[in-house]
C-alpha cells in the first residue's frame, strides 16, 4: 500500500504495454531492486489460462509441477531464445500493490512460464541460466 510501489506497479504495467509481445516485467528489470512483477499473457496465441494483467509483490512459488522443455524469449536479451525446461502447472502467491492482500494464482502452460521466467528474474537470473547449453540457444526470429 506503499505509494512509491503503487506507482511502481502502475509503471510496470505501463511499460509492458508498450513493449510489443512482452508479457511481463520485472522490477529490477527497470533498475529497481524491490521484488515485484507485472505479467500478462492477454492475447498470447501460447495462453491457454489467463488471469489478465496483474502485479505480485514479494512473490514465491507454492507449488509446481514436473518441468517440460519450452522457447523463452526476453527484453534483457533481445537477440536470442533459449530452450528451457519449466513446470507446466504452477502455484504462485504473493501480495498485491494497491490492497496489500494476499493473492494466490494458480495456472498453467504459458502464464505458468511466464511467471516462473519473472519469478527468477527477481532471483537475479535470466533464461539463459537454465538452458541446457549453447546447442538449445537461437538466434530471435523477426517477423516483418
């Protein structure tokens, strides 16, 4: 309920907006280091459930399913993608900006990624960390 991370919120999502196909941001993404992220896979063609557009702050994972291999892009690294082995179903809790309440989402496929991807975004990691090696690393293709 802190103004400064109620702005905080606003702007992520704000920021995401105007990124053309990123679905979510990550604090420190911007150069903040409060452990806060917005995600939205409204629209996707990969999204099969989809709570909209939301922030958590100080978010952790509950519960997840075995991993399975999936393509991840990122704005940090806007060249490549990456192969990366991620739990398909997931449990995330965390607090909301505005309220202070507790929100517990409970999702799977791409939103599941999604989250998990700004997940280790706040742990200082990239997807790039979790690849399997140079050989499941490719060059972003650009549709014009």
């Amino acid at each position: 309920m802190d103004p400064e991370v109620v702005q905080l919120a606003a702007d992520l999502l704000a920021t995401q907006a105007m990124s053309p196909g990123c679905v979510g941001i990550a604090g420190n993404q911007v150069g903040v280091g409060s452990r806060i992220f917005s995600v939205d896979v409204s629209g996707h063609p990969k999204t099969r459930q989809c709570h909209g557009p939301f922030v958590l702050v100080n978010p952790r994972l509950v519960d997840a399913s075995r991993p399975e291999k999936g393509r991840e892009g990122c704005m940090s690294v806007p060249d490549l993608t990456g192969d990366v082995k991620r739990a398909t179903r997931v449990v995330v809790a965390g607090a909301q900006p505005v309220s202070g309440n507790e929100l517990t989402l409970r999702t799977d496929a791409f939103e599941a990624r999604a989250l998990l991807h700004e997940l280790d975004h706040i742990d200082g990691k990239l997807f790039l960390d979790r690849v399997a090696g140079a050989h499941a690393v490719y060059k972003r293709k650009v549709y014009l």
